[in-house]
C-alpha cells in the first residue's frame, strides 16, 4: 500500500468518512447499524478531540477512528468506546492499526484510562486487531441483540492505560 498518514478528522471528510463507514456496516460484521449516521449525529456523539483519519498518498480518506463516551457520570469521564473503521480496499495493510496507535496516544495524553470496543466474533480480523494493540477481551454479550433477524454476540474488549494510575 502507498504510504498513510494520519491527521486529525474534520469537518470536510464528513463524506468520506460515512462511505467507509456505510461500507464497514454493508459487510455485516461491523455493527448493530446497518445505515450510517447523518455526520450531524455523527459529529455530536463523537469527542471531538480523539478523531482521526488515515490519508493515502493520493490524498484520498481510507479509513477513521474516533470515541464516544461511555456515561454522562462524571465518574466515567476517563472511559470511552472507540470506532475503527477502514475502507474495503485498504484493509489487512496496518491502517487500523495507526488509527488505533493515534488513538492511544491521543487518549493518554488527555488522561483517559480506559477505552472499550465490542466485536461481533466472526470478525476475525478485528478481534486479532484488537489483541495485537493492547487489548484485552473482558466477557461476551451471548445474544445481545438481533442483527438482520439473527442473535448476535458481542466480544467485549477494554485497553486499561498502562500510564494513567
């Protein structure tokens, strides 16, 4: 794969990065969603410090990770839930991998200790994705919810900072 770079996510990669996220979701292993958000509902569930996208050498969006929070309490200010996603075409060549590296390091720096995923378990390559970047499955959700007229399960993950204690 030509090189990647990873810049903070904007405003301007909205379409960009709904497609990939559309195209995540139309494979059916990604999420409960089967139809992207609109980038308002997107941009205000998100944490507008910890967004990122990958950018190939062409200038062209190839993939983005962001966070959510996971409570309101303010308790739970350090924990968050993340989203990585990379579009079809650049997938299996280390871009989710940067993205969740960015990511980290970016939490850290804000003092956020704990970021939780959940993967569907035949997503194979998110599931290894995860354990190879630190993180560690905590339970699955068996049937969870129904997804296109099937119980799915949840794999649950969390990376616990080594660094905030």
């Amino acid at each position: 794969m030509a090189e990647v770079t990873l810049r903070p996510l904007t405003p301007d990669d909205a379409g960009r990065v709904l497609s990939i996220y559309q195209a995540g979701l139309d494979g059916g292993d990604a999420s409960f969603e089967t139809t992207a958000p609109t980038w308002d509902a997107f941009d205000s569930g998100r944490l507008p410090d910890h967004r990122f996208v990958a950018v190939d050498s062409d200038g062209r969006v190839v993939g983005w990770v962001a966070v959510s929070p996971t409570s309101t309490r303010a308790v739970y200010a350090g924990v968050v839930e993340h989203s990585v996603y990379v579009d079809p075409p650049a997938q299996g060549r280390g871009v989710a991998r940067l993205l969740l590296e960015a990511l980290v390091a970016s939490t850290e720096a804000a003092g956020i200790w704990t970021i939780q995923s959940g993967v569907f378990p035949e997503n194979a390559a998110s599931l290894a994705l995860h354990e190879r970047a630190g993180f560690r499955v905590v339970g699955v959700r068996d049937r969870v919810a129904r997804h296109d007229g099937r119980w799915r399960d949840v794999v649950l993950f969390e990376r616990r900072s080594p660094v905030i204690v």
